[in-house]
C-alpha cells in the first residue's frame, strides 16, 4: 500500500458535507458538522424512507437535503465529503460510490467487514486521489492521550495488555453475529494499541469463545495475543458478558518497557511506575478542547478538526486508510485464527 496523497479543497468556502445513515452515530455527528465553522451540513440520505428526514426535524432543519438515494444527493449538492454513519455491511458500497464521483469520505469505524473490501476501498480513494479516514473516536480521548504520551516515556515496550469487560444487552445486532466481540468492539482496542504503542501487527493466535452463563448466542468472549513490530506482545482479553465489574468502555491498560511500567484505567490519569535507577513522567489529562460539549459524543470534534485540516492543508489525519486499514486487519487475522486454531500473519 502506498501512503496517502489526495487532492486538497482550496474554494473560500466552508467544505459541504453530507451524512450517510440516520441512525445512531449519524445523530451523534450531525450537531458536530453544525457545529464546526469550516463546515457546513448540505444534506442526509438513508435507505429506510424518512428517517432522514425525520433526524433531520429532529434538529429543527427542516429544509435540508434528505433523501433514500445517495448517488441522487451527491449529484444534487455537490458535498466535498460525506460521513460514513451506515451500518458496516453497507461501509464498502457507500465510500466507493462517492470516492468515484470524486466526494471525500469520513467513515465510522470499522472501515469495511473484509480486508478485499477495505483493500477496493484504499484503491479506490487512491485512483479518485481524495481523502477517505476511518474516525476511530477513542484515540483523541484525552485519557488515552495522556497515556500514549506516558507510554512514550518507557523506552522499547515487550508487553501491552488491554482487557475490556462490560455487560452489555443494548444493541439487538450484536445477537446475530458469529463473533460480535471481535466483529464490532475489538477495533477499538486494536486501534488504541497501536496508536499507544506506535508498533503495528505481524502475527495473531486468538481464541473466540461462549462463557456458559452468556445472554448471546455468539461467541461474546476472546483472547488474542498479537505479535507486533519491535518483538512487542499484545494480549487483548475481553467479554461482552461480565458477569462482574466492568472496565471502561476503552478498556483498562498495562505496558511495560525497558524504563518502567505505566496503567490506565480507561477514564481517568494514568499511572506509571519507573524500573529500578529510571525516571519515567505520568502526562495527565489536557484541559478538554471543547468543554461547550459536555453532553456530545467524545472523539468526534477532535476526529473532524483533523479531517478538516487535512482537506485543506493534504495533511494526513489519523485514520487514513493506509494507516487505518492496519486496524481491521488486527481484526480480520484474529476472526482467521479463531475459526483455524492457527497463528495467523496479519497483512494488508
Ligand atoms: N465510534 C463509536 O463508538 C461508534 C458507536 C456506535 C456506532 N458506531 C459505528 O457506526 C456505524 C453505524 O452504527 P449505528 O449504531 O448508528 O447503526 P444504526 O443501525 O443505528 O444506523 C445505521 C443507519 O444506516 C442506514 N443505512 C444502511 N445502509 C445504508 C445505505 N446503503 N445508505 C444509507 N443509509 C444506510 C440504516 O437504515 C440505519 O438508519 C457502524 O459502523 C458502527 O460500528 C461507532
């Protein structure tokens, strides 16, 4: 894979964009996309007929741009990217589709359900040279900010654990997938070990399994260990049925390097420790960039800001799918070995 080069907006006007999907996240970005200066909200599709428009209402903007079909949109308003808010089987369809009309693309993670799709998806950002970044919300939380600069200061890291335990009945999908530990949640820890770490995946043996006393049909639980560049090990263990405390919706975090040893709990500072003679800092967390949006989504005023940036100056956010594409392969390769019992290379 190449990295990214694509084309920049350079008009004297805010970027247009239009959002795909009005169901949950689609809500969520919508009063972020109101809310940034440099953007402004030119439309919304969504299959289901209305919902569009209903979310739409919803926000009192009762004259935007709605409709069922994206192509009819894109050709209508002419946006400069769209956000991605579907559900991930639709993902690789709805990015192709504006990428070859020449529309930038902001996608809810993960980018596609395959590693062929998300590959058509890069070449295709690739041929039409336009931006196209998977928003992986959890890395601008200031929480894991703070710890991936704390990680930075313990030298050569050998090992990452990350254990994520939440008793969770809310979304009905999750019930018809075969993994929907690994299929839906597990990229958000993924990401989040290789922004910390800086070190991406070579290799996966992982476990996907149905504890006894779970409420999913699926396999709800798993344990993966991931070689990663540098000789780092990466273990990931988590539940959707934890049948006792659950850890931060981010998990709850331990490295260790050369320096010393540093813990996170997911929400608040985190903790380091120094090996015996070294000196290591423990960063906190920043003062919140938007304080105004208390009761917003986190991750996603900081992921826009980056996109934004990006489009009008060809600086790359994170996320870009050359980068990103890393993520879902984590993923992929651990779906690949639990169903083989084999240790599996991860590629792209
Ligand atoms: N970052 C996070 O923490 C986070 C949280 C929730 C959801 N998500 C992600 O956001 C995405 C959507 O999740 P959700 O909870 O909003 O789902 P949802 O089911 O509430 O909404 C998805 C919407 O997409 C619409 N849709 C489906 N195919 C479409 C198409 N081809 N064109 C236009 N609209 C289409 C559906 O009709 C539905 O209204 C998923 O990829 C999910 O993983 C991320």
């Amino acid at each position: 894979m190449t990295s990214a080069t694509f084309a920049t907006v350079d008009a004297d006007r805010p970027l247009r964009a239009v959002i795909a999907g009005a169901g949950f996240i689609g809500g969520q970005w919508a009063p972020e996309l109101l809310a940034h200066p440099g953007v402004e909200l030119a439309g919304w599709v969504d299959v289901a007929p209305g919902r569009a428009r209903a979310a739409a209402r919803a926000l009192g903007l009762d004259d935007l741009p709605t409709g069922t079909s994206l192509t009819s949109l894109l050709d209508g308003e002419e946006p400069d990217f769209i956000v991605n808010c579907t559900v991930p089987q639709a993902h690789h369809e709805v990015t192709v589709t504006a990428l070859r009309r020449g529309v930038s693309v902001l996608s809810e993670k993960p980018m596609a359900v395959t590693l062929d799709e998300a590959r058509a998806m890069v070449r295709a950002a690739d041929e039409s040279r336009r931006l196209f970044a998977v928003s992986q919300n959890r890395r601008h939380l200031r929480g894991l900010v703070a710890y991936r600069r704390t990680v930075g200061e313990l030298g050569p890291l050998g090992m990452m654990t990350s254990e994520f335990f939440i008793p969770y009945r809310g979304a009905a999908f999750l019930s018809t997938l075969e993994h929907p530990l690994l299929q839906d949640m597990a990229i958000h820890l993924f990401d989040a070990a290789r922004a910390v770490s800086g070190a991406d995946p070579v290799a996966v043996y992982c476990e996907s399994f149905r504890p006894a006393w779970t409420w999913y049909p699926g396999a709800c639980s798993a344990t993966a260990i991931f070689e990663m560049t540098g000789g780092l090990r990466y273990t990931f263990t988590g539940s959707w049925s934890a049948p006792g405390p659950p850890t931060s919706w981010t998990g709850s975090w331990r490295a260790a390097g050369t320096r010393g040893t540093a813990l996170w709990d997911g929400e608040g500072d985190p903790v380091a420790e120094p090996a015996k003679g070294e000196v290591v800092r423990a960063h906190k967390r920043e003062d919140d960039p938007y304080p105004e949006r208390r009761r917003r989504f986190g991750g996603l005023a900081e992921g826009l800001e980056e996109f934004v940036t990006g489009l009008r100056t060809g600086r790359a956010p994170q996320g870009e799918c050359h980068d990103n594409i890393r993520s879902l392969a984590m993923v992929t390769a651990a779906l690949e070995s639990a169903r083989t019992g084999m240790r599996t290379p991860v590629t792209v």
